[in-house]
C-alpha cells in the first residue's frame, strides 16, 4: 500500500496496481487455437487492488471512423478522488477492424475488435 507521502499521486498507484496485477489468460480459442485473457478476468483480479488504493477505474468505448475505415478508440481511466495533485491518468489505444474473417458476419467483426 502506497505511504501517505505517495498517496498524493496518482502515478504512485498506477504503478502499485501494475506490479501486483496478475491476471493469466485462463480462456482457451479452440478456433485459433490461442489462450487470451477476457476483460472480465483483467477486473477480476484488479478489484482487490482498487479496493486497496481506493482508485476507480472507468472504461470507455467508442467507434470512430478515421479515413475510410472504423475504428474501436478505447479509453481507460485510473481515478483517485481524494488526491491533490492529479487525481487521473488516462489511456487511450485504437483496434481496427477487419474487412472480412473467415466464419465471421460484419457484427461478429466488430464484437471481436
């Protein structure tokens, strides 16, 4: 647990949270024949660190076209209501969608990305 000195940014948490999180892919794609993590799992096991940092985490979703294709923009945000300093740090990453994947319809596409 971060020391009252550290409480006061939030990067101090963010990184308390990231060397402690383990979460395995524990989820099996007989299809591709590949082991992935669902975000299910990666929340599952950041809770306890959440509750233990009182850091909140909220995620975002957003479909953006950009040129001619759309894209998933992905905003993740780690929050800690009672610092003084900056009390948020953000991500933001980008997923693509295929034109086409064997054995998948155009919403399965997007699902997947």
């Amino acid at each position: 647990m971060p020391t009252k000195k550290e409480q006061k940014n939030i990067i101090h948490h963010l990184n308390y949270i990231q060397v402690r999180l383990n979460a395995p892919k524990g989820q099996k794609n007989n299809f591709g024949n590949y082991s992935y993590r669902s975000l299910e799992d990666i929340f599952q096991a950041l809770k306890p660190l959440l509750s233990e940092t009182g850091c909140t985490i909220r995620a975002c979703d957003k479909l953006e076209l950009i040129g001619d294709r759309y894209y998933i923009k992905s905003i993740v945000t780690l929050d800690h209501p009672d610092l003084d300093d900056t009390n948020s740090v953000s991500s933001v990453g980008y997923a693509r969608e295929s034109f086409e994947k064997k054995g998948m319809d155009s919403s399965q596409i997007t699902g997947s990305t």
